[in-house]
C-alpha cells in the first residue's frame, strides 16, 4: 500500500550471482490519478539508492510504459523506454521479465494471461552496478499522484537464473565443432553411470 508520494516501497532477497533474471506479475489496485502508479522488479540492489529496476507505469491516460532505470548514489536516470500496446485495467496482472547479464540489461512485459513476446521489448547497456546485491520488487507513487492508499500487488516472483557450470571439452579426446549460438547438452558421465 503506497500511503505517501514520491516514496518507494521494497521488498528484497539477496541474489546469488551479478547476473539475473528475474519474472514477476505487477498489478495497481487502482487507475491512477494525477500522476502515475509504478512497479517492478529491482536487480543488483544494495540500498534504496543503488539498483536496476524494470518499472512499469501506470499511467492517467490507461497507457502502461515499462522503463529500465538505474539509481545511483540517490540519482535516477531513465536509460529506455517502452509503451506497451495495452491499457491498464485496474487490479490486472502484467508480467515482467529482466534479465542483466554483464553490462548487457533487457525487458519485457506483456499481460499475464498471454503468451511471453519473443523478443526484448528493451535492450541497454550501464556499467555502474556490478555486484551481486539483491532481487525483488519496488513500488513508488508519482510526486503528483492524487490517489488514496492505492496497492501495488506482486505474484509470481521467479529467479529464473542459469546454472553456472564450467565444462572442459574433449576430456575424452572426442572433439566437435558447433555453430554459433547452436544448442548444446552436458551430460556427467557420472549421472549416467549411477
């Protein structure tokens, strides 16, 4: 419940490695008036003044822009942008993918009920947040939003990493080459084995 403009409300878990993709529904209890609604999830957060979020914005006019911003050392800049070809219905669920791999940041949204788009809606890159910190979610009112009490509702959360491994080729003197960007499968011999 978002009882006061202008400040955000966060919830967090510390994230095993820099890198993460995160999955999370959003939704506002209410249309917003006066100004905006927002939520999404935060990566790389050590502190209310230091993260990368994917926000979406629920907007007056029923438009919904999903925006990757970074905060740091209490300054936010907006780094892309991406109106949605939806309109925010109240108590709706969207959901959001963000993923940050390196340098590399990316998102997505779409409404729950439908099927996850193919391609990033938005792709940027920043180098100022490198550490693991932490994952989760964060909400925050327009300093001009005139609505009272509304809820930001999350479900859903998924960290939707990777595994890490290392593997080392040709351990059994079999080499292969491969196509860029090709599929490919480990199997442990041990796993096999047992």
């Amino acid at each position: 419940t978002l009882t006061s403009v202008n400040v955000s409300r966060r919830s967090t878990q510390s994230s095993p490695t820099a890198g993460a993709g995160l999955y999370v529904d959003v939704a506002a209890s209410a249309l917003a008036t006066g100004g905006f609604i927002s939520g999404g999830p935060v990566v790389r957060y050590s502190g209310g003044n230091n993260l990368y979020m994917a926000r979406l914005a629920f907007n007056t006019s029923g438009s919904i822009d999903l925006t990757i911003r970074k905060r740091v050392s209490s300054s936010e800049t907006e780094l892309g942008t991406y109106t949605l070809a939806l309109t925010h219905t109240a108590g709706t669920f969207y959901r959001v993918r963000f993923q940050v791999d390196g340098d590399d940041l990316r998102a997505k949204a779409w409404a729950a009920t439908a099927d996850e788009p193919k391609s990033w809606q938005l792709q940027v890159t920043d180098t100022d947040l490198t550490g693991a910190g932490s994952v989760g979610v964060r909400s925050i009112l327009s300093s001009s939003n005139t609505n009272v009490n509304p809820e930001v509702r999350y479900d859903n959360l998924a960290l939707a990493n990777p595994q890490i491994l290392t593997v080392t080729p040709s351990v059994n003197g079999i080499t292969k080459s491969h196509a860029v960007g090709a599929a490919v499968f480990v199997v442990d011999e041990r796993a096999v084995d047992a």
